[in-house]
C-alpha cells in the first residue's frame, strides 16, 4: 500500500490475486484507462475512480509511472493544506 499523508494512492498485490496493482486516476483517466485491455475499473474502488491492472504489462512502464505520479498528485491536492504543508516542510508522515 502506498500512502500520502495517511490516506492510499496506489496499491500492490504482493502474493497472487485477481490483479497486480490498483490506484487513483482522474476522470479523464478512468474513462480512458477502463477501455485498455488488462485495465479494469477496481474493485471496490472504482466509485473513488480507481483502476486496477491485471498484470504487469497492462501499462508500458514510463506510462505507469507518470499515472502513479498522478495518483499522488490528486491525494496530496485533497489533503488538508496544514498536512500539505507539513509534507513539504519534510515533517513526519502520517501513518
């Protein structure tokens, strides 16, 4: 589980499951992402707009990366600024 100031941007399954990792996207993103093969709206998540891959190669790696950046981005915006500030400064994470 991958965490920004306490609250999960992304998620991956370390021992065999459905799929390999879920994590945030915007809109725009669900709605593109959704329509990839190996990409499925996920579980439980999806209403949040989250998408999970059912295996590895579902993303090439430099598009993984920047969408997971994006999950970061989005859950850090919706934080608290105090919290958004405290993470900025350095200061310890909330767990």
């Amino acid at each position: 589980m991958f965490k920004v100031g306490g609250k999960m941007f992304a998620v991956a399954h370390l021992e065999p499951a459905r799929t390999w990792m879920s994590f945030k996207c915007s809109p725009e993103d669900f709605a593109e992402l959704t329509e990839l093969p190996g990409v499925i709206p996920a579980p439980y998540l999806a209403r949040a707009q989250w998408v999970a891959l059912e295996h590895e190669e579902a993303l090439p790696p430099a598009q993984l990366r920047a969408l997971l950046r994006r999950a970061h981005a989005l859950v850090l915006a919706r934080l608290p600024k105090k919290t958004q500030a405290g993470l900025a400064r350095g200061a310890p994470r909330a767990r």
